[in-house]
C-alpha cells in the first residue's frame, strides 16, 4: 500500500491584526519562545502592519531556532526593505538565490530588480536633502556621470535614442581604467527627482549640480539631432562639476546608419582632449560595437526609455524585439531578462516570495487514503456476487487463498443506476462491464 499526501505549499500573506490580536500572539510567542513557527507567524502579523524593526527582531529568533528557515529569511529580507537597509536586503536575497527552485530564483531576479529601482530613488531623495553639505566636498574629479542626451530634431521616432546613446557612452567610458562611472539609471532617478527631465532644460549649471549629487567630479552632457537627407549629428561636453566649467567637446555628423562610428569618434575625441592616453587594450574595448542593426538599437533604446517610466512590460517586448533582428546583442538579452524579472515581481505582492519559499504545510486531515475510508462504492452488491463465486473467496479454489480465506468488502449499497441501464445482467457480465465511482472526502 501507498500512501499519498498533500498539501498547500506556501504561507498565508501576512494580514493586518488588530493591536489585540498581535498583544495575544506575542503572548503566546513569550509562553513558547522555542517555537519557530509561532515565531514566524507573529512576524507575519509585525511586516502585514508594517512594523519592519519589530519583524526584523522576531525573524532573528526565529532563525536562530532554524536557520534553515527559506520563508524567516525571505521575510527578513523584505523587513531590511521596509527599513532602507538595502544592502542588508540584497545580502539576504543573495543567500536565498542558492535555493535550487526556479519559481524563487525568478522571483528573487525581479524583487533584486525592483530593489535597485526603490534604492536608487531613496538615495536621490537623500542626496538632495544634503545637498547643502555635499556641494562642501570636493567630488572625485575621475568620476563621470552622463546626462541622458537630448533629441532636437522634429522626427520623435529618434527620441529613445537619448538613452541608447547614454547607455552606450558609459559603456565605452567605463573601459578606461582611470575612469569611474556612475550608473545610467542613478543618474536618471536623480533627474526625475529633479524634474529635470519634464523640463528638457539641461545646461552646464544644472550638469554641475547633478554632478555633485550623484558624486561626479564631471559630467557628460550631450545632444543630437537629425536632419534632411538622413543626416545625423551628435554633440557632446564634459562639464566640471566643481565650477561648471567646460573640460571638453566633441562633434560629429553622419548618415543615421553610421550612429555607432560617430558615437565612437565623439567618445575618442573627448577623452583625447581630457588628456587621457589610452592602451591598445582600452581602444579595442571601446571600438567595439553592442550591435551592427541600428533599428535594434532603436528598440533596444524605446527598452530602456519604457523601463526608467516602470512600464516592465512595455521594455521587456521591446528588448525581446532588439534581440529578435539581433540574437548577438547581449546588452538587449540582458536588460530583457531583468525587465521580465521586475514585471512579474511588481504585478505580484512582494510577500509571493516568502509563499514560495515556505515548506509545504502538513496534511490538514492525513493523507488522501483516509479520506477514502467510510466511502461506499456503487454496485457492491454485483461486486460481491463476483467475488463470491471467485477464486479470492473459494476455499480450494484455483489460485485461491486456502480454507477460511475470504474478501473482506463494505456494506452492500443500492446498484450502480448507470450499470442497471446498460441492461447488467449477471455476475459474469458484471464482471465485464461497470463503473467504479472514487469518493474523496473533503480534509
């Protein structure tokens, strides 16, 4: 015999108790403090009323009763959100990423994903309540920060490429060893934060000051536009953060299809007037190209416009279009794997992780076998006619059980309706033809 069980795998999203409700289970959690599970459930109770330091407090008695405990670390991990201690969130997810369950690897990518996002904007939001203190020290003169470019010409379906072309520029930039580049997407949180972005207004002062909020000694701050007879051209300055003074310019015009030698040779340019050698290695890396389809790039630039608005779902198809014309453009993979990750993640409550991170719940009544047990099969009175005259009940008989043996079968009940209208009319035909009905009982 074997025997089945079941259950709900996953907790309950947490609910918000009244105040007496929690008093009683911290009653009851101090009456049996060796208890995780009751631990667990009044840390439940702390994040669903979005008491982060309290569920922070009983999650770690709770793992040092068990520290094996995927869904207390889950929790912890989103308590360490509600609290801003992002880096401690992003350690706690990275332990979790060892699990071997693709459902929480992919719902950890996503809750990483959204995590940037939220600490990203928590940073700007701080960095511009100090302001006052950080324009008082001096910023890393080798850390750049590039502006997203700005479009100025009358065909607004080149406007996404204001992020392509940032993207790309700090890609290139960040092969030079000296150099340290700050994040696109810091850059751009700051911004909304600022409001610059609705404005469209982005001048040597405000590059300074954004420079300086985001920690950057210069600042990339470039523009382009297109024109009759395909014509593209791109321009570029590096902007001192510490007196908005110009550092360097670049120029370049082309045809559209040449986007990505113009962007190479306004990037050589500035670095050559910044005084910055470059190794053979360097000039390699930065020669490279992220694709050779300029409408991929396209795509892959409406990706990341669609992303810094929070439309996942919007920058995950247009990723998934980049990568179609080009399967070789690993920038456009990688973004569309990440925008996939944060559309399920926000669409979803952010407690689904520690669901699918619990243990499976015991059995609410035992297994599936005991809901079987009283449960009265139709036809059993054909049934016993059959055995009755069969081999499992005959003493003696061929292949029977010897004398005394005999089946043991529950009470006879009214015959099968089905069976009767089928014209059933005999053991032997019964024994042919019939309908055996399952019941399971409800646990």
């Amino acid at each position: 015999m074997v025997g089945l069980s079941f259950g709900c795998r996953g907790a309950p999203h947490p609910v918000t108790l009244a105040p007496a409700e929690v008093a009683a289970l911290e009653a009851r959690v101090a009456q049996h403090p060796e208890d995780p599970g009751l631990g667990l459930e009044l840390a439940r109770a702390y994040y669903g009323a979005s008491r982060f330091a309290d569920a922070r407090r009983a999650l770690g008695a709770v793992l040092a009763a068990d520290p094996s405990n995927a869904e207390a670390r889950a929790y912890l991990g989103l308590s360490y959100e509600g609290l801003a201690e992002f880096d401690s969130a992003r350690a706690v997810y990275t332990q979790l990423a060892a699990k071997d369950d693709r459902r929480v690897r992919h719902l950890l990518a996503g809750r990483l994903a959204l995590l940037t996002r939220t600490e990203l904007q928590y940073a700007a939001r701080q960095a511009l309540a100090r302001e006052s203190s950080l324009v008082q020290a001096p910023p890393d003169p080798n850390t750049l920060a590039v502006m997203p470019f700005r479009y100025t010409g009358p065909d607004t379906t080149y406007r996404p490429l204001a992020r392509g072309l940032t993207a790309l520029v700090i890609t290139d930039l960040a092969h030079v060893s000296r150099l340290r580049l700050v994040e696109r997407v810091r850059v751009q949180v700051l911004l909304d934060e600022l409001k610059l972005a609705e404005s469209g207004r982005v001048d040597p002062a405000t590059g300074a000051r954004s420079g300086r909020l985001v920690g950057a000694g210069q600042v990339v701050e470039g523009q382009f536009t297109t024109a009759p007879a395909d014509q593209f051209r791109l321009d570029a300055t590096v902007v001192r953060a510490a007196d908005a003074g110009v550092a360097a310019t670049g120029s370049n015009t082309d045809r559209v299809r040449a986007l990505f030698d113009m962007e190479k040779a306004v990037v050589f340019e500035l670095l050559g007037k910044l005084g910055i050698t470059l190794t053979p290695a360097e000039q390699v890396a930065i020669s490279e190209r992220p694709t050779r389809d300029v409408e991929a790039f396209l795509l892959y630039s409406r990706g990341l416009e669609a992303e810094d608005l929070g439309n996942f779902a919007a920058a995950a198809e247009a990723f998934r279009q980049a990568v179609t014309r080009d399967p070789g453009f690993r920038a456009a993979a990688a973004e569309r794997a990440s925008s996939a990750a944060a559309q399920a993640a926000a669409g979803a409550p952010a407690t689904d992780l520690a669901n699918a991170t619990a243990a499976p719940s015991a059995p609410a009544s035992g297994t599936i076998l005991n809901g079987i047990n009283g449960a009265v099969p139709t036809g059993a009175n054909a049934l016993q006619t059959v055995l009755s005259s069969s081999s499992i009940s005959g003493a003696g008989s061929p292949g029977g059980g010897g004398a005394g043996s005999s089946a043991v079968l529950p009470p006879p009940s009214d015959p099968n309706r089905i069976c009767e209208g089928a014209s059933c009319d005999g053991p032997a035909r019964a024994a042919l033809t019939g309908t055996v009905i399952i019941i399971l009982k409800r646990p």
